[in-house]
C-alpha cells in the first residue's frame, strides 16, 4: 500500500528547505568580516593592475 502523505506538511518542508537554501547563499555572499572584504579587494586590485601591466597600447590611426 501507498504512505499517505499530507501534501501541506510536504509543501511547506519543501518551501523551508527553498529558503535555508537561500539563506545560506546569501550568508556566503554577503557575511563575510571585514578583514576579509578588504582582503578580496586587495587580491582584485593585484590581479587587474598585473593584467594592466601585460597591455598593449592602442594602435593610434
């Protein structure tokens, strides 16, 4: 025989579970300290001055 289900209790586990999930990727994105956001700034700023160093300059014409 087939488990009776009770389709509310499912809908709203699965609606619980949608927005932990959410939650989670918004605590990833944006909870971090800011020793860390000055980190990442640092290792973005690196990284594009070390890109803006290997440029060619424009061909003028």
């Amino acid at each position: 025989m087939a488990e009776i289900v009770n389709l509310r209790a499912v809908r709203k586990t699965r609606e619980r579970a949608k927005k932990r999930a959410e939650a989670d990727e918004n605590a990833a994105r944006f909870g971090r300290t800011k020793a860390l956001k000055a980190l990442e700034k640092a290792r973005a700023g690196k990284a594009r001055d070390a890109l803006d160093a290997h440029r060619r300059e424009e061909p003028q014409g």
